[in-house]
C-alpha cells in the first residue's frame, strides 16, 4: 500500500529555501511591480522602447524581470540556474524563448540550439527534456493551408518537408540521447498538423519508453476528446502516449478570430469548464497509465494529482508522473512536491535579453490576468519574509 505523502502548499520555508534574504527582497519588488497593472504596463513598456532605442538597459533587466523569470542568455550560462535548482530537488527543462525571423535561415538556426540544449541535457541527471515550437521549425501559414486543405504549392511542400525533418531531428535525438522531448500547443487553426506531427513521432519513438509528449490546451471545449482519442489510436498502433495537459494560452486571439470569421468559438465557455476539463484530463491519464507531464500553476490541481497517484499505487518517483512549472513562478509548489519526493521539472526560459523580450511581456501580462496569480505569488514572499525576520528574533 503506497503511503501518501504530507504536502502542504503552505511550508514557505521550502518554497523559499533556495533564495537568499537578498533575492527575496527582489522577487517582492518585481511581485509588487507585476501586482499593480499600470506600473508594469508602463515598465515593460519602457523597456521595449529602451531595446529600440539601444539604451543601456540590458544590465538592469538582467538584474530584475530577466533574471527572475530566464536563466540565462546562453545555454551556459542557464545551466547554473538549473543546477542551483537540482539542488533542491527539481529538474529544468532549457526552453529556447526567442522569436525567429521566420525564413529557412532562421528554422535551421532554431533546430540546431534546441539540438544543442538536449546535447547537453543529456550530459546531466537534473534535464531529463527538451522542447520545442513547431513554429520555430517552419512556417505558420503552410501548416494552416494544410489543415484547411488548401493545396500546397512545390515550394511551400519542399518547405514543409523541411520543417518535418527538422521535427523528426529533435525527436529522433531525444531518443537517441536518453531525453524525453515535449511538443508545445500552439493555435486551433493549425493544432491539428501539429498533432499529427507528435503522433507520427510517438509512433517511431515511443515504443519501449515515453519520449515525446503532445500538448492540450483544456481551455479549448474539445481538447478532453482529443486526448482520449490520441490514447485509442496509441493502444491501436502500439505505442505509448506522452501527454502534456496545461489550461492554454492565445485565449484572446482565438476568440477574436473565431468572430472575425463566423466559426465556432473553439474556448470553454468559462473558467470553471476549462478547470472541470483539465482536472478530467488529469484523472483519465493516470487512470489509464499515460506518460503525463502535469503543467499547472494551480495548486488544487497539482494537490488532486498527488492524491490520484496514492489512490492508484502510483509512487512519487514514478517515471509515469511528472510535474511542471515556470521558471520564477509557484515556487511553493514546485519545491515542496521535490521534497516530498515527486519528479518536478521547471520550464527555464532563455535567450538574448533583447530578444525574449517578447515572453517577458507576456509573463507580465499573464501576471496580472490569471486571476490572483501576481497577488498570489507576493503574498507568499511577504509571508516568508516575515517569517525569517520572526525567526532571526
């Protein structure tokens, strides 16, 4: 009989082991900026004018937003922040957050440092994957002329064709390198060849252990369906089925270009259906053993795992279950399940400053509109500042 592990959200002297009183200090600053809507609008407003403008800012970013929510600028310099984090107990997925040109330069420039990431992964206990866009490898708009099944002219199939190798590359060297590899979600309107990318890969590399993981975004009301499907199409072709269910991202986007043109909303009606679903996901995957990485900032869903796992003899360090979270973020959930003994990976963005620019905002963003989630996280700083200061007394 397994034995459930005490966990409580709550022990913020775990949370907060690896911060030193002076990064402590920092995270209330950058919370308490992220908290107040206006100031950190205009923050990251500032900051992408300065970037154009090639103002001398780099060093401050690095110092505040940047270095709180990236690891690093290089691979080299990531990996001592994923270190410092398997010294707690927590593992780092390196996630290459810079936005391409958009032309057959740039894919090749993207395949080959994700490549290099998982390289040196492999070299290591504490980076057991990589990760990859498929829109980091090819082109949008040939993936959306092929799910409207629009015909292909020569060029965009060689095009295609390219962006498929590159696909199997990343894939096929997980593989080969020991790693696991996840396929991150990206727009409806495009999802499907996506899939089909992930399952052709799942079919040539997922047959004696998990190595690639498709993503569901729950907040899409057809996502539950999807992934029972994929899982019936494993059982039928023989191979296992990595699954990544996280609530999802381009909300706005795709509701915006649902109404432009006159099709079905693809978005849950609310909130409460979205966090139904992606609980239901997470049931159906451990109920019927598939290879999940449970990604979520949610701690009642990462609570109703743990709980799911003990109910179904599940162990924390079963290679079946993985829990994933942001770099800089639900630091009380990713550290306290590594120290009950759960396998925990962090998402450890990086890139030129400059240049990941882009997920800095949308961090900031995401702060402010998941509802509580920025006065959440200052919360708990405030609370663990208080307690050390209580203690030094």
């Amino acid at each position: 009989m397994t034995v459930k592990p005490t966990i409580s959200f709550e022990n913020l002297e775990v949370a907060f082991a690896s911060k030193s009183d002076a990064e402590l200090r920092k995270m209330y600053l950058i919370f308490a900026t992220l908290n107040n809507n206006l100031i950190s609008d205009l923050g990251i407003g500032l900051a992408n004018l300065a970037f154009k403008l090639k103002l001398p800012v780099k060093g401050i970013m690095k110092k505040t937003m940047f270095g709180h929510f990236c690891g690093g600028e290089t691979i080299a310099e990531s990996i001592y922040a994923c270190k410092h984090l398997a010294d707690f107990g927590v593992s780092s997925i390196l996630d290459l957050s810079v936005e391409g040109k958009g032309d057959e330069e740039s894919f090749d420039q993207t395949c080959e440092e994700i490549y290099q990431t998982m390289v040196e992964s492999a070299k290591t206990t504490y980076m057991p994957f990589g990760v990859f866009k498929v829109t980091g490898l090819g082109d949008f708009h040939i993936m959306e002329k092929i799910q409207a099944n629009e015909k292909l002219t020569k060029d965009e199939e060689i095009a295609f064709g390219k962006l498929k190798s590159r696909v199997d590359k990343l894939c096929k060297a997980a593989h080969d390198l020991g790693l696991k590899i996840l396929v991150d979600a990206e727009e409806s309107w495009f999802q499907s060849v996506i899939d089909d990318l992930a399952y052709e890969a799942m079919e040539k590399y997922n047959r004696e252990r998990c190595v690639v993981y498709n993503t569901y975004q729950m907040y899409r009301h057809d996502s539950l369906e999807r992934l029972k499907k994929a899982h019936q199409e494993a059982l039928e072709k023989g191979y296992l089925l990595g699954a990544k269910p996280v609530r999802g991202a381009y909300m706005e986007k795709e509701r915006e270009r649902a109404e432009e043109l006159g099709y079905l909303d693809p978005i849950q009606t609310n909130k409460e259906a979205t966090d139904q679903d992606y609980n239901e996901a997470i049931h159906y995957c451990v109920e019927n053993r598939i290879h999940l990485v449970c990604a979520t900032h949610n701690e009642k869903s990462a609570l109703k795992l743990t709980e799911q796992m003990n109910i179904h003899g599940i162990e924390p360090k079963s290679e079946l279950i993985y829990f994933s979270q942001l770099y800089g973020m639900s630091d009380n959930i990713s550290f306290n399940l590594a120290k009950a003994g759960y396998h925990v990976v962090k998402y450890v963005p990086y890139g030129p400053v400059e240049k990941v620019m882009p997920y800095l905002t949308r961090r900031a963003a995401e702060n402010t509109s998941i509802a509580g989630q920025s006065s959440r996280e200052f919360e708990l700083v405030k609370r663990e500042m208080k307690r050390r200061k209580s203690s030094k007394q």
